[in-house]
C-alpha cells in the first residue's frame, strides 16, 4: 500500500484551526458543566452508589477523545433545526433540574445537551458508529430517588430471603422479619448499600469499558455480559451479608458494622469483577470472539 493511501486511511486527529473554529462552544459547554460536575461530585460520587462517577468521566472522556478522529473522518453535520430543538429541550429541563435541586434532570438536560453539540458537528451516523464512548457516559446519569426505591426494595427482599436460607440451616438462631432479621440478641437492617444495586452500576461501567477496550465488541455481547451482571452482583451481596451475619453472631455487633463489614464489601466486589472477566473469557472462546488486539 502506498504513502497515500496510508495517509487517506488513517483519520486525521484535530487541527488547531478546528479547536479555535470551537472554542466559543467548548468553553460555554464548559462554564454550564462546571457548576453540575461539582455538585454531582458533593451529592452522587461521595457516595457508595455514586463512586464509579469520577471513574466513568475520566474513562469515558478519553474514550471520546480517543474516537474523535474517526468521528471527524465519518462527520456529516446534523440538521440545524434538529439540533436547535433538542438543544432548548435540553437546556429547559437543565435549568428546571437546577432551581428547584434535581440533580438527576439537571445532569440528564447537560448530557441531552452535550448530545445535541456532537449532532451538530458529527451527525447521527457518525454517532451511532461510534455509539460506545457516548453510551458509557450515561452512566454519569444518576438514578432519581424514587428510581433507587423501586429497584432496591425488591433486590433487598430477595438477598434477605437467599441470606436467611443459607443462615438458618447452621443451626444459627435466626429470625426475618421483610429486610428486618434478628440473630441471637443483635438485629441487623439489610440496607441499600447491601441490594446489590450499589456494586451493580459499578460492575457494569467497569466491565462494558474492559469489553470495549479488549474485544471491541458488538452491543449484542456486550448486553450479554450485562444481563449477567445483576445475578452475579445479587449473589456476591447474598454471600456478603451471610459473612456478616455470622461475624455479628460469633464476634459482636461492632466487628460485624466496624471495618470488616467496608472489607467484605470491596472483597465481594473485586470477586464479582474477577468472576466477570472469567465468564467473558469462557464466552468469548466459544463465541470465537478475539481480542481487539488480536483481530486488528
């Protein structure tokens, strides 16, 4: 193959005449993120459901970077009214999110609008070509409260049920009562962080991005492997909690709650990981899916 072709092959990366031609939009994307990264950074990423946050920004922001060229090299801007419409619906539930302290539609109204500025410049095509990296990003997204109830009240009341069954044939005097249960003369909460929902939204971002980056898979796959998430986060919390209870039992409420019960969780979490990268591994030779390395 020839110099030339070589070059008209490989997508050129960004010029500086580019960057200028945008930095009027770059630096009020900037000005309207600002004030939203940091009170997702107060409210959501100082939290247990909220910690893959910082993670998946700078992850999926290099990701985006990484893929800019292909996406300047498939551009066909988007339809300017398109763009217009979806830029003021954006902007309005933004601002909406913002006055009255939402942060779940304050950061949706900034990721629309973000969506709506690469639209502009790159097209759908082009986006949907390059659909992982915009994706991934929504994972910034956090989940309302009411959201958070729906989904942990249920996946509380199945690791009870599971724990309590495993307990209970130990001979371990043990009562439940829902998410309640009473062991010997302590009585122990499943809380939210013990649903599963917590190390769920984790184990996915981790994993699509590990997906990504070594198969280069396709969205059948990597949906695959996320359907197979929720029961492996369900089972590590089940088993986590059974760990628990019987160190409450056997060595007192303070070693149970203390630095143990933060231990067992991240223990759990790096063996649902581990067990993750296990399973895609097993998959991935008998689907014949290679390596991203490996197939370029």
């Amino acid at each position: 193959m020839s110099e030339a072709a070589v070059a008209e092959a490989t997508p050129s990366k960004p010029s500086g005449a580019s960057w200028a031609a945008n930095a009027p939009l770059l630096i009020a994307s900037l000005i309207l993120a600002g004030p939203t990264l940091y009170r997702l950074g107060v409210q959501v990423w100082s939290k247990e459901v909220g910690a893959h946050g910082p993670i998946v920004l700078a992850t999926g922001a290099w990701l985006l970077w990484r893929n800019l060229p292909a996406m300047q090299a498939q551009a066909k801007p988007g339809l300017t009214p398109v763009t217009l419409l979806g830029a003021l619906a954006s902007l309005a539930i933004y601002v909406f999110g913002r006055a009255y302290d939402l942060i779940s539609l304050e950061a949706a109204g900034l990721y629309g609008f973000g969506l709506c500025i690469l639209y502009d410049r790159f097209g759908l095509g082009a986006m949907l070509k390059n659909w992982f990296p915009i994706l991934y990003l929504g994972l910034l997204l956090p989940l309302p409260g009411w959201a958070l109830d729906e989904f942990t009240a249920p996946l509380k009341l199945i690791v009870s049920a599971m724990s309590f069954g495993i307990v209970e044939p130990m001979g371990i005097p043990i009562v439940r009562e829902g998410v309640t249960m009473t062991v010997g003369p302590y009585q122990l909460l499943v809380e939210d962080a013990c649903s599963g929902l917590n190390s769920l939204i984790g184990l996915i971002a981790i994993t699509t991005f590990y997906i990504y980056l070594l198969r280069n898979a396709g969205w059948r796959y990597s949906l695959f492997l996320v359907l197979l998430i929720i029961p492996i986060a369900v089972f590590a919390n089940v088993i986590r909690i059974v760990l628990l209870i019987l160190l409450t039992y056997f060595f007192g409420d303070a070693v149970g709650q203390g630095f143990l019960h933060v231990t067992a969780g991240l223990f759990l979490f790096a063996l649902s990981l581990l067990l993750m990268f296990l399973i895609d591994s097993v998959a991935s030779r008998i689907l014949g899916i290679r390596s991203h390395d490996a197939s370029a």
